[in-house]
C-alpha cells in the first residue's frame, strides 16, 4: 500500500526555488563582472533575506522545516546508514541531508556575509554596503574569502545535485518532483505532520527583509 502524504508546506518550497533562482544570477553575476556586480549586490540581499527567513521558519515553521526535527546526533545517522531508520519514520530530510542542509546554509551565510564587506577590487563602484566600516586591507582579504568559500559552497551544491540523482537513480524517488509539488509517496504510513500557518510565513519573511533593508540602508 501507497500513502501519499503533504510533506513540504509552500513557504519552504518557495524559499528553496527562489534560492535556486537567486544563486543562479548570484553566479552569473560574479562570474561577469563590471556593471553585472550590482545585479551581484541585488541577488546576495535577497539570498540574506531567504536565509534569516528560513532560519525563523527553522524554528517556528512546519515540522519537516523543523531544525529540531531532522537535525539528529550520530546515533540517528548511524541507524540510517544501517537501515534500521527507514524514512517513512522521520518524513522530510533524513539525517545526512540534514547535514548538507546545514552545510549549504553555513556556506550560504558565509558567502553573504562576507560579500557585505567585500570590494570590487577593479573598479570600488560596485564594493559591498559595510566595505567602508573597516579598513581597505581587511576589505580585500574578506574579499579573497568571498571567492574561496564560494568554490566551496559550489562543491557541495554539486554533492547535493548528486544526493538527487542518487536518489532517483537508485531509490526511486523523485526529490525534485516532491520540493515542486509538496506531496511525497511513501511504502508505509508516516507519522502525522503538523503545517504552520502562512500568516506566521508572512511574518517571518516581513521580519527577514526589515533585518536585510537595515543592515544594508542603516549601515551600509
């Protein structure tokens, strides 16, 4: 028997596509340079805006959004690896993609971090909104960090494309799919999962730009 349960509430796929969509202009941005830095600025505001949302949503969102619930100690890793975890008990993110999440988000808020202090080192027009609040030396380091942290955050979305294909490869499930639709099919009965409001989604993104939009325009 089949039972094909609601697993993602809309917020956390909205936060996932529009992470998606921001890391791609994030890149090509880069990658181009010159004038295509402000887009860069533009699309590492809106990541930060996505990360302190889904750190909100991390802790009073939806059970799979939940850090609290799919972030596990060793013991829940090692009974996965095992097979004696099966996924329909812990529905959402198992415990090694628990990890990849933290990792992807660590990363994620490094390389934003770091760009809001960063330099354009060609031409200083397109230099991040607290580059002037430290000293130009520091600047430019952070900026040498900026672009290493990045080849790293690009590893590990690469190790995260792979977990999907592995996934519809060899399990049989399709993760894209179910991170589109919201609903995920599972050989035996999940747990019951409790889902946030959108009020509360609301909020949380209203909270998540007020702390971008003063960052950016009350120090920058």
């Amino acid at each position: 028997m089949q039972y094909r349960i609601k697993l993602w509430d809309a917020p956390t796929r909205l936060f996932h596509w529009s992470l998606v969509a921001l890391f791609g202009v994030m890149w090509w941005s880069g990658e181009t340079g010159g004038d295509a830095l402000r887009l860069h600025l533009l699309a590492g505001y809106g990541i930060a805006g996505l990360l302190l949302f889904r750190l909100l949503w991390g802790v009073l969102g939806s059970d799979t959004a939940r850090f609290a619930r799919f972030v596990r100690g060793p013991g829940a890793m090692l009974a996965y690896l095992r097979g004696k975890l099966p996924e329909h008990r812990i529905p959402g993110h198992n415990p090694l993609g628990a990890l990849m999440v933290l990792a992807l988000l660590g990363l994620l808020g490094f390389q934003v971090g770091s760009g809001l202090f960063a330099t354009d080192v060609d031409s200083f027009l397109w230099d991040g909104p607290l580059a002037k609040l430290i000293n130009s030396d520091l600047s430019e380091a952070i900026t040498g960090w900026h672009k290493i942290s990045f080849k790293l955050l690009l590893a590990a979305v690469g190790l995260h494309l792979s977990a999907i294909v592995f996934y519809r490869l060899i399990k049989r499930r399709n993760l894209v799919v179910a991170m589109l639709s919201g609903w995920q099919t599972y050989a035996s009965q999940p747990p019951e999962l409790r889902f946030a409001s959108w009020k509360l989604a609301v909020l949380c993104a209203l909270v998540a730009v007020g702390v971008v939009a003063g960052v950016v325009n009350g120090l920058g």
